[in-house]
C-alpha cells in the first residue's frame, strides 16, 4: 500500500521538479511545430494517394468479371 502524503508537501515536490525542466524556447517550439505540420501534410498525401491507387486497383479488378 502506497504511503499518504501531505498534499502541500506534493506540491512542493511538483514545483521542485517542475523548476528542474528545461523548456524549450521561442524558435525551438516554432521549428517543431512546422515539422510536425509539415509531416502531417506528407502523411496525408501518402495515405490519400495509397488509397485512390488501392480503390483505382480494385475497380479494376471488379470490373473484370462483368
């Protein structure tokens, strides 16, 4: 069973280690920020290319039986 703690002392502890974080800054956040953008966009293609190709392939192959 886990132990109680005072809930001002948990938060002492939270602060401590909250100051111990080392945030990232203005230009860092913005740089990832438009990665990620960026590869959400080349996702997107991918998967909306892969499934016109897929849907293209399969058309074909149902129109082949009539």
């Amino acid at each position: 069973m886990a132990s109680k703690i005072n809930p001002f002392a948990f938060l002492q502890q939270v602060r401590s280690e909250t100051s111990k974080v080392t945030w990232p800054s203005r230009r860092e956040t913005m740089i990832s920020t438009a990665m990620v953008l960026f590869m959400v966009v080349l996702a997107a293609l991918f998967f909306f290319a892969a499934d016109q190709v897929i849907g293209w392939l399969i058309r074909l192959v149902l129109s082949v039986g009539n």
